[in-house]
C-alpha cells in the first residue's frame, strides 16, 4: 500500500520560506511512471496544483507560483521536497503531496489522476 | 488553462436518494477527468478517474459519465457516508467543488 507523509513546519513568518517534504512508503519514486505532485488547500477553500517533479528531476509548475517554487526530489531517501519562497499570508493552507499517474505526449506530460495523497499539513503564514 | 465549473455549489439530498453532481470544462477535454470525495479534515480520495472508472475499493453505486465538456457524478443511492465535497479534475484544474448535504 503505497502511503505518503508531509512533513515540516507549521508555521512560518512572511517573506520567509516555506519548506516541506514528502515521504513516500510502498512505492519507489525511482521506478518512473508517476509524477510526484503538490496540491494546497486554503483554508475552506478547493484545490490548487502546485507543482510536480518526475524522478528524473523534470518539473512543471503552476504558472502563477512558477517564480517562488522549487520542487526537489532525493532518491536515496524516497522523498520529494517543495520550497515556496517570499510567502505571504495568502500563502496559507493546507499542502497535500500526491502521487499522479501522468499521461504525455510529443511534447508534455500532465497528471491523469491523483492517488494517493498524503493526509496534508496545515502551514500558517505569521509574524 | 481549462476552466472546470461544478454544480450546483450545494446539494441537500436524504439517504437513499440519488445525487447528479455535474462538472463542465471551459473546453472540450479528453476522457482524462478524475472524481474526488473530501471529508471534513480529510484528504481528498479519488473516487473515479478516466471519466467512469472506478478507483479501487469505491463502492459501484458511485459512476461517472460525459464527454466534450459535460461530465457527471452520480451516486445511485446515497449513504449516510456519502455526504461530503465533491471535486472534479482535469488535468492541473479542480472544479470549485459541490458540497453534498443531508436534507
């Protein structure tokens, strides 16, 4: 049963960064196929793509959080990391990482669906 | 960017009755589109992806349908378990969600 976990601070000042990681269990990132996603949530809000990374390192990011974003991810330790920089209060949410089988063509490569996601971690912009 | 709009935004049904969630893309879009169910503090768990199949383990009284830009939800006889919000999504953009409540 594949499971993913976040991790990371709950609570970070504006203007500062915001890190998180996702441990995958059950799965190897490393044996391709899937594309390693973060979503946010805020709160009482819907769904809001992140960001992906392949396990070759291939990104694709949400164009209107393209200039804050780094998606990292680390083979060795079967996780994957995201990195939003200058956050503000409207940066807080809940992020979830999920796992999306992609589907591509020539010349792109897009989540088809996502599952499983991870049970999500609440981070508050704050001073 | 495709745009998805669900409705309605609310649902008042009674357990036993049937729910017809619709979810219309801004554009014609493949069979690629995915249901979710989102329980208060809970993720989101994928009920029904490539339009009509359904995830493991979800019951088969939940069967998506459509094409083009107008697809449904439809859940045939709802459980007490089944109220919740629903979401669709294709391929970065979700639907705003319909929330699913007991009447």
């Amino acid at each position: 049963q594949v499971q993913l976990q976040e991790s990371g601070p709950g609570l970070v000042k504006p203007s500062q960064t915001l890190s998180l990681t996702c441990a995958v269990s059950g799965d190897s990132i490393s044996s391709g196929g899937y594309y390693w996603s973060w979503i946010r949530q805020h709160p009482g809000k819907g769904l809001e793509w992140i960001g992906y990374i392949y396990y070759s390192g291939r990104t694709n990011y949400n164009p209107s959080l393209k200039s804050r974003i780094t998606i990292s991810v680390d083979t060795s330790k079967n996780h994957f990391s995201l990195r939003l920089n200058s956050v503000t209060a409207a940066d807080t949410a809940v992020y979830y990482c999920a796992r999306a089988l992609g589907y591509c063509t020539t010349t792109r490569c897009d989540p088809r669906w996502f599952d499983p996601w991870g049970q999500g971690t609440l981070v508050t912009v704050s001073s | 960017e495709t745009v998805l709009t669900q409705s309605p935004a609310t649902l008042s049904l009674s357990p036993g009755e049937r729910a017809t969630l619709s979810c219309r893309a801004s554009q014609s879009v493949s069979s690629f589109l995915a249901w979710y169910q989102q329980k208060p503090g809970q993720a989101p768990r994928l009920l029904i992806y490539d339009t009509s199949n359904r995830a493991t383990g979800i019951p088969a009284r939940f069967s998506g349908s459509g094409s083009g830009t107008d697809f449904t939800l439809t859940i045939s006889s709802l459980e007490p378990e089944d109220f919740a919000v629903y979401y669709c999504q294709y391929p970065y953009s979700f639907g705003q969600g319909t929330k699913l409540e007991i009447k």
